[in-house]
C-alpha cells in the first residue's frame, strides 16, 4: 500500500483549515443568558439550506456558530450577525475571510501546484537538464508567490507574467529536448 505525499495545495487548505480552532480558542469565553459560553464549532451550510439562530429567531442562517454553555453544556445554533454582537467581536468577518482565502486557494490550486513543480525541478537540477536558465531573483520571486497564494491571496498582474515567462521557457525547453531525444533513438 503506497502513500501519496500531500502536495502544495493540500498542505495549504490544511493549514487554513488548522487556524479555525486556533482562532475559536483566541476568542475564549464569552457572557450570554447570564452564563459563560465559548464557540464549540462553526459551519457554512450548502446554497438554499438553513438554519434558525436560536439566539434572537432570525430564519435562514447559512454560517452557523455552535456555542455551548460552559454552567449547562447546552449547545445553541447561532448566526453571524448575533455571534459577532454577544462576543463583543467581528468573528463573522474574520470566517467571512477565512472563506475568501480558501476559495481563492481552490482557485489557484493549478498555479499552486504548476510553481510548486517549477520550485521543485530548480532544487533537484531538473532545469538544468532543460537547458533553463533561471536567476536566482527569478526563484525567490517564485517563493514569494507561492507563499501568497498559499496564504489564500491573489497573483499580481507582474507575478503572473513571471509564471508565464518561466512557464513559455519550459515548455520550449522541453520541445527542444524532446527533439534531441527522438534523433538520439
């Protein structure tokens, strides 16, 4: 039985996905109904599925914070309007981010991995072979948009134009070896 090693992207959406109960535990607890609470869980739930905020009624809550009582162990659905105003805190902005980073994680999953490639053929010589020159700068560049968009951000326009250059002196590369190899046989 063989283990796939988990890739960029998968380390990436773990680490976010990490940073929930981290950030539920920074919140700490919290005074509702004369009673200590803490947010035990939180969830988005799927387009046209709701759920009622049993802490003021409102119908149709699609993030929804689980929140236990500390005296009772009673668990209440709570919505992110009343979180954010009986924790004296913007936690639903702080989720609303959380959700922005991870699509936009899922949306550069290609780029995520197609540098992590390019990074990974750098290190082990695979360039070379190619005939690819890269600069230094060029690598570090590539890092530090790697990074970004495991952190859940955007390319800028420059960044993209870097990918595509590397990317365009690849695939040239390779044709080019390509052909010498066919010659060869």
């Amino acid at each position: 039985m063989s283990t796939q090693k988990e890739s960029i992207f998968e380390k990436a959406l773990r680490r976010l996905e990490q940073s929930i109960p981290e950030y539920i535990k920074k919140i700490g607890k919290f005074q509702h109904e004369n009673d200590d609470w803490i947010i035990s869980d939180w969830t988005i739930l799927p387009q046209r599925t709701y759920e009622i905020c049993e802490v003021c009624g409102k119908e149709k809550i699609r993030e929804v914070y689980y929140i236990t009582s500390l005296k009772t162990n009673a668990i209440k659905k709570c919505g992110n309007i009343c979180i954010d105003t009986i924790t004296n805190q913007k936690i639903g902005r702080w989720f609303r981010l959380y959700q922005t980073r991870k699509k936009r994680i899922e949306d550069n999953k290609d780029a995520i991995n197609w540098i992590a490639e390019i990074l990974r053929a750098y290190r082990e010589g695979g360039l070379t072979k190619l005939k690819v020159r890269t600069s230094r700068i060029g690598i570090k560049r590539l890092e530090k948009m790697l990074t970004r968009l495991c952190m859940g951000q955007n390319i800028t326009e420059k960044q993209q134009g870097l990918v595509d250059y590397y990317t365009r002196k690849i695939l040239r590369a390779h044709a080019e070896w390509e052909k010498r190899t066919a010659f060869a046989l």
